[in-house]
C-alpha cells in the first residue's frame, strides 16, 4: 500500500506550510502544498492525519560512533540505530576508531555487511587512515564510503596522523572528501603536564577545556585549512569547539565550498560553567569550553560559517564516565536527543526551525552528496520524521534507547518529541516503539 502523510507542517527548504506527501514505496511519489485532492483514491493508501504535526526530512548525522565491533559493551549497530531512528535520525555516518579499525578496505566492508544485517536507519562508513595505510585510503571508493577520517589530534591506537609526508599525501590524493579531528598533541601534552605540576593526579574536570585549550583546536585546524587550500582538497572539520577557529571559514552556500565546518549540538548546549553540574559525563574531545566560545559558534552558525549540526556520538557506561579526570573516557551518546534539542533551543530563539532543518538535513545531504535524501522532494526516498512540537517530556532512563543507558540530557524536559520515523518510506518507529529494527540501506554518493 501506498502511505499518504496528510494535512502536516511541512518544513522543507526554507519554508514552512500546510501539506501533504504521498510515499510510494522507498520513494515521495507526490507532495500536495495545500489540501489533497477531494477526488484523491485513497483505497489502496494507508492515510496518517499528521494534523498539528511538523513533517521534516530525516536528520542526517555525519558523526557518530556506535562502537561495533569490539566495544560492544559500549554500544552496537543495532541498538543505537534504534536510538537514531527514535531520535528523527535516518542516517548516520561512522567512524573508523573500533576494534578492529576500519583503517583496510576489508574492515571497512565488515561495517558495511553487518549493517545491513542489524541497522534500523540508513548508514554509511569513514575509511579510517593512519601514518602507514595510504594504500588502502586510495582503494576507497567515494560513490559507496561518506569520507576518510583522519585524527589530527589524540586518538586510539596508532590513527593519529602526525607525519606530514602522509598528510601532504592524504590531502593531495584523497578520492574523497577528507574529515578531520583537530586538535595539537604537543599542545594538549604540554598543558596536561601543567595541569599535572599543579593538581597531581586530581585534575578537576574544569581543567578540560583549558588542557585541550582553543590554542590546539586552533593549531590543528589551520593546518587542516592549510593543506586543503594547498592541494585544493574537500576538507571537513569536524566538532568546532572554539571562537578562534571561526576565523578559518568562511560564509556561503555549503555546495559552494570546498573547507566547511561542523559543529556538534552539546558545544551549543554546554559550556564551562555546566562543568560543575555534569562532571565528566561531559568530558568530550575537543573540550566543551567557555561561554564565549558557545556565543562565537552560535554566530558562525547562523551567519552560514559553519555548515552542519552534528553529534559526535560516543557512549561510554556510566561505570566508565563516574571516574577521575585521567580515568573518565571522553565522549557521551547524543544521537536520539540532538533533533529535539535543537528544535527546543528553537523555541527558545537561538535559532529557526528553517535553520535547524537546513543544518541537520539539507547540508548533510549537499556536503556529502548524498543522492537523493535530506529534503522532502518528488523522486527522493522518504526518509521522513514527524514531530509533535507541542509535546513535553522528560528524559529518563526508562525512555532512552542508548545501549549504555544514560544521556548527558537526563532530567531535562523536552516541549517537543518525535512520533514517527519513516526510513526507506517504511515507519520503523512509531509513538516510542521500534517496529522494524533493521530496515536501513547503505546511501550513496553522487560524484
């Protein structure tokens, strides 16, 4: 049967309007921008009155970790694609960092087979790179892989990429676009050691945003800037965290660039005064920090310097969170709350709903070239999400889908929530309930 979403808010492509769209299979077969025909068949079409709901494309998240295979204990496929789907996210794009590392186009494509058996949104896959596997990042293939990934900063294992031979090759050969983690590890050693001398091993967590300081944020990313401008490359940086770097980019049309930016939803929620509250739960990297650094995202955000709104998606159990400074893991699970936090700081005025559509599923879609997903079009596969905006919540263990089972956003309350999700044009979640975990296809890429 055909499924006909009627008489929604529809908010697509800078606007906002009284509609109705027509699913067809995997594809929007019609889009009707005022009342559905009185001589409309709908006999043969499930019909959803979405009267009072917003109908938006579904998010599409170019950062996440969901820590399959080998940190499984942390999260899978499966379960946080659940958390995705119930979260209006109907893609993910995921990094390489696990155990093993996607860093051969062997492990890479284990990623790719076990997603097809387990993922209940659509997915795609970083080729990760290191100082040694350049053969294998040329092999990658950019109409099926979103990017190669290359930490220019701390990272697990041997994938920092600090030999600039590698780089210089990385940059100037990448067959598709390259992401970054910047941040300076000789910065990042050096304040740690101050940090040291000063407090022993009891570093408080407020010390985070000083030890990885906007200084190394900023050192990487020129670097990135740098190489990108020299061998004409498509860079993408990834989780901005600091003021200084926004001099880097600059405003536009993200189809337009070349170097674009991104910044994840808790460097806009948090700053260094939540320390105090959070603890470590928000020890991320790069560092939430301070207030003036949030103001100055905010900016480049809205002023179109900054192109997307991400999550960096990374949980650890509490077990691993509840430690020391030195201890605690960085990073904390986003992906089924970043939608609604973004649509409640909405309301709140920071940004529009427009705005928050464009930066978490038009310029995904565009930066990566995505074919045919993150707007509501006639051809494109209806991945689509409705949200009730007048639907208050509270955060809840009992509610959250993470594997780890916590989020950095408990206890908030929410005043608009996800009812339905729809990937491939099938609803995979309805109304807090997973009715098909495992529908996701892996996108491709238009070159």
């Amino acid at each position: 049967m055909k499924t006909l979403i009627k008489d929604a808010t529809i908010v697509n492509e800078g606007l906002k309007f009284k509609g109705s769209v027509l699913i067809d299979g995997e594809k929007i077969e019609k889009i009707f921008p005022h009342a559905v025909p009185a001589d409309f068949d709908t006999s043969q079409t499930e019909v959803i009155d979405a009267t009072g709901l917003l109908l938006i494309p579904g998010a599409i998240d170019d950062q996440v970790h969901f820590r399959e295979p080998g940190l499984t204990h942390k999260g899978e496929i499966a379960t946080e694609s659940k958390a995705a789907a119930a979260g209006g996210v109907t893609t993910y794009m995921e990094m390489p960092n696990t155990n093993p590392q996607a860093v051969t186009q062997e492990e890479l494509q284990k990623k790719f087979d076990r997603a097809a058996e387990v993922s209940a949104v659509n997915y795609s896959f970083y080729m990760g790179a290191t100082n040694d596997n350049l053969d294998e990042v040329l092999k990658t293939d950019p109409s099926k892989v979103c990017g190669i990934k290359v930490f220019m900063g701390s990272s697990t294992g041997n994938m920092l990429v600090d030999d600039d031979a590698t780089l210089s090759e990385i940059f100037k050969n990448a067959p598709t676009l390259v992401a970054t983690h910047c941040e300076d590890e000789a910065t990042i050693k050096a304040n740690t050691e101050i940090a040291r001398q000063r407090y022993g091993e009891n570093v408080p967590i407020s010390r985070h945003c000083h030890i990885r300081s906007d200084e190394a944020c900023y050192k990487s990313s020129s670097k990135a800037v740098e190489l990108a401008s020299k061998f004409d490359t498509r860079l993408h940086i990834l989780h901005l965290s600091s003021a200084k770097e926004m001099s880097l980019f600059a405003p536009g049309k993200v189809t337009d660039k070349k170097i674009t930016a991104e910044v994840c939803v808790h460097h806009l929620w948090f700053d260094e005064r939540d320390y105090i509250d959070y603890g470590t739960r928000i020890k991320w990297n790069p560092a939430v920090k301070c207030e003036k650094d949030k103001v100055a995202l905010w900016d480049a955000l809205l002023a179109d310097k900054i192109d997307v709104i991400a999550t960096d998606h990374a949980p650890h159990t509490l077990e691993e969170k509840n430690n020391s400074y030195f201890k605690a893991p960085s990073g904390g699970p986003l992906v089924q709350h970043s939608l609604v936090a973004m649509l409640e700081l909405s309301k709140k005025g920071f940004i529009s709903v427009e705005k928050v559509i464009e930066k978490m599923c038009h310029a995904p879609a565009d930066l990566f070239r995505v074919n045919k997903r993150g707007y509501i079009r006639e051809g494109y596969f209806a991945d689509l999400v409705l949200v009730d905006p007048n639907k208050s919540w509270i955060v809840a263990p009992e509610n959250i889908l993470y594997k780890c089972g916590w989020s950095p956003f408990e206890r908030t309350e929410f005043s608009n929530q996800v009812v339905s999700t729809f990937v491939n044009g099938l609803k995979v979640y309805d109304n807090n309930r997973i009715i098909h975990p495992n529908y996701g296809q892996a996108v491709t890429f238009n070159l």
